[in-house]
C-alpha cells in the first residue's frame, strides 16, 4: 500500500497539534513542562484518536528535531526554543510551510484547467487559456491594437 501524501500530512497536522497544546500550556499559562498523561486523552486533537504507541512516537519526533525535550523518563514534557519558534510560526503564518511542516497547497486556476499529477516529484497539466489574452503587437499599432 506505501505512504501517501495524506498520511504525511495527518502525521504532520498530529505532530503539530501535540507542540501547540505544549506551547498553550506551558508559554500561555506560564508553566515550565507539561505531563505526559496531560497528553495521553490527546483532548487537544479534534477526533481525539492516537493510541498510546502513536503519541511516544509524535513525541519521540518532536524531541528527535529538537523542538522539545523529554524529562524523567519521558514523564515531563518541554518546549525548547525551537519548539518555541516553530509553533509561534505556524500560528502566525497559517497555512505556510515552517521548516518542520507543510503548509497547505491552494491551486488557484482561472478558465479550464486539467490537473495531472505525475511521479518522481513531477506535475504536469493543460489549461486552456482565459478570455483575455495579450494581443500581438504590430507596427505602428497602439497599446491595444490598433492603427
């Protein structure tokens, strides 16, 4: 079956739903760490579903790119100033891409448009074009021409 985009993207929408509610609790409330277990009913994800395996491995991420730290044998959790950063960005520029996640793609076509998405990090499509159209220039012609 092999990983598709919308695998990575709940994965990513997860990983950042889980340094968000990090930031909330520990910047905006003023507290220095948050508990494991405060995350374990993972209340902070709007179906509430991630197992137990699937939140150490989120937070194992996270702590891996440095964006958090694990205390006392992953009991406390804490930002780092990267986490810090990364959550302040997202939430400031929503929608666009931080180092750590994508932002979200729009495709904005005017007229007809055929989207084809090809492999190896390749996109293809035709369009047809609009009304408008830029006129050819002829001599002596005007800027829309005429004589």
């Amino acid at each position: 079956m092999g990983i598709n985009l919308e695998d990575i993207e709940r994965k990513q929408k997860e990983r950042l739903a889980i340094l968000s509610f990090v930031y909330e609790q520990t910047e905006l409330k003023d507290r220095g760490s948050v508990l494991r277990k405060e995350l374990d009913d993972c209340a902070f994800l709007p179906d509430h579903q991630l197992s137990y395996q699937q939140l150490t491995r989120c937070l194992l991420y996270l702590q891996e790119q440095k964006l958090i730290t694990l205390q006392g044998t992953e009991s406390m959790v804490r930002l780092t100033h990267m986490g810090v950063s990364e959550v302040e960005t997202a939430l400031q520029f929503p929608g666009f891409r931080t180092q750590h996640f994508m932002g979200s793609v729009t495709n904005v076509f005017y007229g007809s448009a055929y989207l084809q998405q090809g492999t190896n990090h390749t996109q293809a499509f035709n369009t047809t074009p609009g009304i408008h159209s830029v006129p050819e220039t002829s001599e002596g012609a005007d800027n829309h021409g005429k004589k």
